[in-house]
C-alpha cells in the first residue's frame, strides 16, 4: 500500500521526538493524560488560541511537514475539538447568543488539526478529515494508500488525534466504558471487570510510495463491524491467507486488548489463531482508551521494526527472540468496530 518515512507521537509516554518506552507513567484518576511539550514551532500568539487536540495535532505534526514538503495532509479523529465546541455552546447560552468568542468556534470542528497545518505550511494539496468512530484513523489509512497510488513520488502527511474532553469522558463513563474502580495503569490487564482507562494522544506519519530510506511498509489494512467473536477470526484467517505465504507467520502481534473482559473474547480467539510461538504486545496501559488508539500501535510498530525490541512490561507472552520482520496489529473498539493492520520490513 505505502511506505512510512517517518514519525512522531505526543503521548501519556515519553514518546515524542526522543522516545523511551521503557520509561512508564501512571493514570491519574483513570485518565492517560498527554505529556505536552512546549511546542517551539507554534507561534506564541497562535498556540494560546488552540484547543488541546489542536495543539497536540500541530505540535506532532510540525516537525515533520517542516522538514518534508507534503502534497496533502490527511487526519482520522472521533473528537478532535470536543472541548472548544462544548465551551462555544455554552457561551451560546450564557451570553445569550450575543459577543460570543470567535476562537472557540474556530478550533471546536473536527477538521480545525488538518486546517490549522495547512494554514500554518501554506499548503494547499488535498486536505481531509475522517470522523468514523473507532475506524477513523483506518478510513484516513485507506484514504492515503489511494492517494498514494494515484499520485506516484508525492509524500503525505497521515496522523490521528483524540482528546479526554469533559463531555465525551462523563457520557463514556456513564456508558459503563471506564472502570469505576480506581486503579494503577500497569495493573489494567489483572482486573477483571469491564471498562477501560481514558486515554488521549497524537500520532503523525511521513509516507509516500518510495522504498528507498523507508522506516516501515504497510502491507495491508482489513475492518469490519461485528459482535461475533467467529466473523473476526474468519476475517483474520482470510487477512492472513492474502498477505502471508503458506507456512508463513507474523513475528509480532500489537493487541489492543483493553482491560474490558467483554471484549477479551476477540482477542483471545485471534491470538488462538496466530498460534502459540507469536509474541503478544499490548499497548493501552500506557496510551489509555480512544478512538484512535490504533494509531499509536502503528507508530510502536515503526519503533518495534526499527529498535527489533519493545520494553517487557508492553510483552504479554513470549519473549521477542527473533528478528521482527512482520507485524500485524489488531484494536477494536466499543467491541463493534474492528480492524486489522499488516505492516512488515521494508
């Protein structure tokens, strides 16, 4: 489909620009709150007025659109601008639709990350958003790939980003997505109950359809809506009958298993799949839960394939003992939207 260049990631982790994974920071009340950096290339004036997803979308993105000319910029989010639009209807009703704040408005629409990029590149290529749930960030995969193959030697920016936002966290919470009991982060996968821990974060990627110097191929990306258990593992039988050769296997799976033992089923029955001897790494003890999740995955899959190692506290069995080669990762979200991404060794 399309060769990823390079990357970046702002993230409850010390993920962004000089990772160290091995590093671990723990939920505050059940929340995986972004470390933000200090955001140099924003200009001051411009930085004060954007929302937090904004800010976190900008901010991955900059240094790379700065070091790459991109023909188009292309983002997937569920959320992006939650909070600044509940704040802009508020302001409706408290100023009685009088002097309202403009820069509320501006930043509260989804598209405000794609457009503030644009704005601030001067870059006017194809410019989109997808919204979809949990498969937002695979809609904007997809979107690229095509772009990509119509446009041979153009690079383009891809990225997901999603918020905590007051609103969207009290809904989710009262939706029985969260866990009610207080618990440390590293403990997310030993507590048998339903719910998950909120999480937020961004992640950005240079890709284009050049193999030269790349960090890492996207084979393939597969989803599906479904509550059976038995659609995943046959989708997942005929993802791996396409890609893979006969006798072949994938060196490393990124679960986005999430603590919530409704949904542990799924993961079960696709690593029952894969076999005993694949190693398993899981993710969202240190990103939390959102739509975009699998967005962070891909970006640990760049590092997996470019370190050829993941911290053990990210191992859920088997130690990586060989040369990583190909990686599939498989999320779900709100146990109904699933999707299964293939990326190998360029």
């Amino acid at each position: 489909m399309f060769y990823i260049h390079q990357t970046t990631c702002i993230s409850p982790q010390q993920t962004f620009l000089h990772p160290d994974l091995h590093q671990f920071r723990e939920s505050v009340e059940n929340k995986l709150k972004v470390m933000e950096p200090e955001y140099p290339g924003i200009p001051p004036g411009i930085l004060r007025r954007m929302g937090k997803a904004v800010r976190i979308g900008v901010g991955a993105a900059l240094p790379l659109v700065q070091q790459v000319p991109v023909a188009g910029i292309v983002i997937g989010t569920a959320n992006g601008g939650m909070e600044d639009c509940i704040r802009f209807l508020n302001q409706i009703i408290q100023y009685e639709e009088g002097m309202l704040t403009p820069g509320n408005f501006v930043q509260s629409t989804p598209n405000s990350i794609a457009a503030q990029l644009g704005l601030l590149g001067n870059n006017k290529g194809h410019n989109s958003t997808h919204v979809h749930r949990g498969l937002a960030f695979e809609n904007a995969l997809l979107d690229v790939a095509m772009l990509s193959r119509e446009h041979p030697g153009k690079n383009y920016l891809l990225g997901a980003v999603d918020e905590i936002s007051t609103y969207n966290y009290n809904i989710d919470f009262l939706g029985g997505w969260y866990k009610k009991e207080a618990l440390a982060s590293k403990d997310l996968f030993s507590i048998d109950s339903q719910g998950s821990i909120a999480g937020e974060g961004a992640a950005m990627f240079i890709i284009n359809d050049k193999k030269e110097s790349a960090q890492a191929y996207l084979q393939d990306i597969s989803t599906l809506h479904t509550e059976r258990a038995e659609a995943v593992t046959d989708r997942l039988q005929y993802f791996m009958n396409k890609n893979l050769n006969d006798g072949e296997n994938i060196d490393l799976l990124i679960s986005g298993e999430s603590g919530d033992n409704r949904f542990v089923k799924f993961y079960n029955a696709c690593e029952a799949l894969l076999g005993n001897d694949v190693p398993i790494a899981r993710f969202k003890h240190m990103s939390g839960e959102f739509a975009t999740a699998s967005a962070i995955a891909l970006w640990l899959g760049c590092q997996a394939l470019g370190e050829q190692a993941l911290p053990t506290h990210m191992l859920k069995s088997n130690p990586i003992q060989k040369n990583i080669k190909r990686i599939l990762i498989y999320n779900n979200y709100k146990g109904i939207q699933h999707s299964f991404i293939l990326l190998s060794k360029p």
